[in-house]
C-alpha cells in the first residue's frame, strides 16, 4: 500500500462496498487508521431499488454511486478494483486479483447473492437481480420478450413471453410484481400498440402463505389487496419444482409456460475462500460473536448479509436488510478503535426502525414500531427514505425528477436495451421468430 | 405486418432511427400511410453527446430515447426490433433477421460507422465511439487503465494507461479531448489520490493541418487554443502508421506508449446488401439524385451519412451531420407524399445552419454564417442548441442537471465500471498486475 502520506497505522482493510462496508469506511474517516476498500465494483449499488432499473424506469448510473468519489475527501480512505480470492487470516492477509494485501484489521462486508437451493436448472434458466449487471440483463430480457411477442398472433404464441413469474414474494418479489403490473397497466398498449394487456400476466409466487412473510399480518394483506387489484396473481403455499426454460412447474401438478423467471426467493451469503466451513452458518453467513468477530479471530469481522450473529438473544442472527448492515457497519468502526485504544468493546444492538415495501403508485405498506399501516402515506414514507438513503445529490435529484415524471405521465423510464441478454432459455433460433403475416 | 386497423395506405418501410428516419416517421405522422421503423436498436441516440457518455459525465440513457415510447401517440407508426439483412429492390422486400417485410417506398436511413481506412489492426486494438454500447467500452476502458495506473508506481510504468490518444480530430476528437483534458485537471488526483495530473497526458491527433479541418479558420485556431490551455498536445499534419495495442507510431518515426487510442478519424455508410456496387461513392455512402432517390429506383430513398447526394451543385454530397440528415429526412417525407398524390418532387436544398463545437467549460467555437466566435457565449449556444435537440422532456432535465452538477463542483458523472471492457489489447493477464509494495 502505497499512500502517500507514508502513514504508519494501522490499517483496515474493507471487503465490499455495499451498505455495511461503506458505513465502516465512512465511521473510520477522521480516525488514526488507514481504509483500504476492495471491490470487485468501483461503485455501491442501492439495491432497494434494482427492480426499477430491471422494470427501465430508473437508469442504473442512477442507484449507482462511484466509491472513490464518495470517499473524495477522506484523506485515510483508499479504494482498489480488485476482487478478494482467499482470505488468509493466519497471517493477516487476503489474496486478490492484484495480489496480496495485508491488513490490522479486516472486515468482510460481501454480501448476499441469490440463494438457488442447488437447483442448477432454476439457476441455468432463471434470473437473478442482486447486482446493477443483473438488473441491467433482467431489463434486456423483459423487453426482448415483449419484442418477441409483438411478432407472434396468437395470445397462446405470446403466452410464453408475456407471462412473468416472480419466484420469491419478499419486499424484492413484491416490489418487482407492482412495478410490471404497472407496466401491464400503464404502458404496453400505449408503446405496444400491436398488443393487448390480457396478453400479459404476471405471477408472484411463494412456498411461505403469505407475501412479505418477514412483515406483519396486515402489510401481507395489504400487499396482497393491492396485487390483486392491479392483476398480479399471487400464488402463496406454493413450491417450485421446475424450471426448463419453457415451463415452470409448481408442486401439486399446476405448470405456466413462461420466458420469464425471476428468481428472488432466497439469498445466501458470498464467504470468501479461507473461511473454516464450521464456523458456516445456515445460509451460508460467518459466525460471529457479539462484536461483530468472526469465532476465532481477533481481528476479522464480519457484517451485514454474511454475518450470522448467533448469540442467545439472536439465535438465528439478524434480517438481511440494508439497516442492520449499516448500524452493523457503524458498530464495527466503533469496535475497532476501541480495540485498538485497548478500550472495552459493546455488544452490537439491533434497533429496528421498521419495514416498508411499495407496490406502486399510491401504494406501500409500512410497519414501524407498533404502527401498521398501508396506502398513499405509508408510499409517501417509502419514496422519502428511499431518495434521503441514495448516495450523492445528483442521484437523489435525477430519481426525483423520473418518479415525479412517472407520477406524472404514468409512463416513466427509457426501456432501453442497450446490449442485448442472449441464454440458452432463448436461443437466438427461436428469439427471431418468422412474421407470420406481412 | 399486422396493424390493427387493417389499413390498405401505402406502406413506407424506414431502415433505422437516427436523425434522419425519426424525421421521416415524424412528418409522416399525419399523412395517409403506414410508417414501418426497422432499427436493431429500440431507441435513438444522441451522438453528439456519445463523448460525455465515454467520459462518464453523462449517463447512457440520457442520450437514448425509446423510439416506441418516442411514436407512442403517432397511430400509423410501427417498430420492428430486428436487423436488416438484405434489400430486394427488385421485389419491393426487405429480409430482416424477423422474416421479410415488403414496403411501398423504402428509406435507407442506416447511418455510418467508424472508418479504420482498411487497417485491421488499428480496427482490431483502438475504440470506435459511433454507439451506445461501444461509447459505454470506451467508458469500462478508460476508467480500468486509470485503475491500472493506481497500481504502479513509476511514471513510465504508468505512462501505457495515462497516455490517451485521440485520432481525429474533427468534433468528435475535439469534444473528448477537452472532456479528458477536464478530468485529468479537476478529477484525477481528486478521485485517484495515488496519481498526479502530470502522470496523465491527451494527445489529439490528425493528418490534416489544423484540428476541425471542416470549420473556419477561426474555429481551428480558437480549438487549438483552448485545447493547449488545457494541456491537450495537439498534434496536426500527423499521419497514423499502426498500433498494435501497446504501441501507435506515426508517419516519420515519432510514437507514443499507449493502451487507449479512441479513432474519429472517419465515418462510411452502412450500407445494407442488395444495393449495386457501381452506385456508391467515396465514404461507402448510396448514390442519390436531387430528391434523395437512390439512383435506379423511383421508391427508395437514402438520406443522412449514408447518403451521397451528387449534383451539379453538390460533386461531393453533403457533409455527415445531424442537420443534413434531418432536412433530407424531412424532405423525403414531403417527397414520398408527392409521389402517392402524383404531384412533382422539389430537389433538396441543404440550408446549413452553422457548426459547433465545445472543448470544456466556457469554452465553445462557432461558426454560424457569417458569425464566428469562440469562448462563452459560443458555449452558451452549444449547450442550449443540444438541450433542445434532446429527445424527451426527461433527458433534457436530467442532461441539464447533469451539467449544472458538473458546473459547479467540477466533478460531475458517475464514471462506474458497470461491466468490465476485455479486449486483446488488455489480456487479463496484464489487466491484473500485481501490486510491487504492500
């Protein structure tokens, strides 16, 4: 490490710049330590609202912010694009695509991806949207297929391509329903004017019987009533079996022959080689003890969706959400300089400031405290969050001015497919189907 | 094709969305035809503002609109999402990667793309900039060799990455020499504190005498001025030999290390199969006469830079800007309409409404008539001439926020890596140095 100001303290090396990652870095800003964040992305991704950038109507550079201009001011902060190989905590050290780096004190902040239970045929043909590239092919997808579809006659030839499957109804199912619901609604007959919206169904399925299962009983009911009156079909109790590219099947018999599937019922977290299997938790999260340590070491940490706190208060850990990764994040700065002032550290306490989830214009559900409700406020709620929460002011103006022209127009955002996403599930021999009329 | 009202009006076929077919359909609006858009793109770009996007100063969906969206409320419009493949003017057909369509009249309005005059190496080692996808490479490019530089430690080590060679310099090269010349002298040390602004060098290159060979005299000097203020070589009457990746050498022995020449130094016509050999001109452009009529047909047209329009009173046709292809797009409307109602045709008169070009901040050349100026208020002009010529409410206000953004903190953009850029030129192998300290 080559900073310039030839420091010599001690340095803190950050995996990942996502919510609990930049926390870390951003705590440790006027402190006598030196920052050194690797990831394999020179930016941290919103993830919150990656299904409007799938759905195209929020551009991705928009929920993305640039690392190393966030941290522009910070004089101890260092960024490298790199990803991490292995990490070797033995002798304090991790391997990355540019070598080796050695560390005081390490954090592992790498986050979750999409769990597929082992399923190589839901994973092959289903897709994902953790990451801004994901998101960006999900966007590709969604309107090849409408292209598609535009080119063949029959409603039973378009079924295929219009019928969107939502695997998963947590807060990203629910969000990603709303908002094709709504392109259902507002937009394919007006930009698509060969189609009609009874052509297009969207499906939002889960094994669990109820949506947003993490949330209280009423945001379920609440979701749940304004899917259904925006015509998303919510298919609750239900399990995949199977997914070929072609059809869906659920367990029980039922099938739906669908292009589209999109899989966001489970995440698992991204442990880094090096890591001792046993100290693996369900999930796939890193063990660790009431600071935040990794069981074993006294110098690694690991937060947010890769860490299993598993203490007796939290015998399960914490929700994967963006908050606990930031107060998790902002614990661990803390607990660092504590360490190293030899000061005693604290237990790390979850405070929950509540859930939202949005399903459209007008329509959220929102659980805070012991407040339940759902509708136009709790929407309100939700946005503003959601814009104070973005990264750089240019980010939170630009989506302003797109949520304020979609509010307006009812038919926001670009849908642009800028490179095309080719799979095995549409091989190019089908995706150009001849005119059959001319 | 298949339009709901079953019409039986005359169907004009227009290949692509550019300047000159958005036009076409747009005058057509009203008119008793059908209006069939074919373009393998879904949306128009923008390419004066391709350089901001290469940049990172500007977002890639601000400059594209959805042609979809754009024709939403035009009832006799339609889009193909497909690839043009062949033309069979003979039969009145065209064959696309979605099966063969057949039109009434036909309009040629494809475009250009980069020119390498032949030289498969230069074509196969430098960045094109004519689109989208390839201006978001130079973008992944340009911001991964600066990565790279961060990770050596010698000036000369450093040089191959920091070294940007711009070949052409028409407005093109121009434009992204003073964007790159901006962000070597306001953003590199800021976001990359590991590297000086003397580490990073711009070279803008051309054969001819003087930079913007096709703008007054004035406007060249003005250009050059502006560029070497900002610490831009400019190296005129220069003739590129080869590169081959890590290596450009020229003409009379001089070379320079580099891993990023970006080639404006010319355009041709794309110029789709089915088109005799002996009808194109110089520049790969269709031969036309005075009414945009490809030579030997009376139903198929070619405007815009894949047009040479040669007459007495224009032996070279006309020069490849916006301008051009909008009137003749325009034109070929009010052409088609007279040739269905049988009344006679006008031959096209190109009204030149001047040139512009900016270099960076307050700084802009204009040629407008018998107007020339250069500084502030040529500025002024460049940026609300390009405002207005944005498509979209939308993109407007977000291009123009963009740019306040930029103005006032003299670090705008996003500049992410949102998918890696790996070509020959940069094997992975070399990508990826390993760090010498530690």
């Amino acid at each position: 490490m080559n900073l310039k100001d030839g420091s010599k303290f001690p340095r803190v090396v950050i995996i990942g710049g996502g919510f609990g990652g930049l926390q870390v870095a951003k705590k440790l800003g006027d402190k006598p330590v030196e920052v050194l964040m690797v990831d394999k992305h020179n930016y941290h991704t919103f993830q919150p609202l990656l299904y409007q950038v799938a759905t195209g109507s929020l551009e991705a550079d928009s929920i993305a912010f640039s690392l190393r201009k966030n941290f522009s001011d910070q004089k101890n902060f260092r960024y490298r694009n790199a990803e991490v190989t292995k990490i070797n905590p033995e002798k304090n050290t991790i391997d990355t695509t540019i070598g080796e780096l050695p560390y005081d004190y390490l954090v592992i902040a790498t986050g979750s991806t999409t769990n597929f239970f082992g399923n190589k045929d839901i994973e092959h043909f289903a897709m994902p949207m953790k990451s801004i590239p994901e998101a960006l092919n999900l966007r590709s997808l969604i309107l090849q297929n409408i292209e598609e579809a535009v080119l063949l006659n029959t409603k039973e030839d378009r079924e295929p391509y219009l019928n969107f499957v939502l695997v998963g109804a947590g807060p990203t199912g629910v969000e990603l329903a709303g908002a094709l619901a709504e392109l259902r609604n507002n937009i394919l007959t007006c930009d698509y004017p060969e189609l009609e919206k009874e052509h297009m169904s969207v499906y939002l399925v889960d094994f669990l019987p109820r949506v947003l299962g993490a949330m209280s009983q009423e945001a379920s009911k609440g979701a749940t009533d304004f899917l259904t009156k925006m015509g998303v079909d919510v298919l609750t109790g239900v399990k995949v079996e199977s997914y070929d590219g072609s059809v869906i099947k659920f367990e029980g018999g039922r099938s739906i022959r669908t292009k589209n599937v999109i899989w966001s019922a489970g995440v698992m977290g991204v442990v880094p080689a090096g890591i001792n299997k046993n100290i693996i938790e369900r999930g796939n999260r890193i063990r660790t003890d009431s600071v935040c340590r990794v069981a074993g070491f006294s110098n690694v940490f690991a937060i947010g969706d890769v860490a299993a706190m598993i203490t007796d208060e939290t015998p399960k850990g914490h929700p994967g959400v963006a908050q606990v990764a930031i107060q998790m994040g902002n614990h661990t700065a803390k607990t660092i300089i504590q360490l190293i002032n030899n000061e005693p550290t604290e237990p790390f306490k979850y405070f929950d400031k509540g859930s939202l989830a949005t399903i459209g214009r007008n329509k959220a559900v929102a659980d805070l405290g012991k407040l339940k409700f759902q509708g136009f406020f709790a929407w309100m709620i939700w946005m503003f969050v959601h814009l104070i929460s973005l990264l750089g002011f240019r980010n939170k103006i630009v989506v302003f001015i797109n949520w304020v022209g979609s509010y307006l127009t009812y038919n926001g955002g670009a849908r642009l497919i800028i490179r095309r996403y080719v799979t095995e599930a549409i091989p190019e021999k089908t995706a150009y189907l001849p005119k059959t009329d001319g």
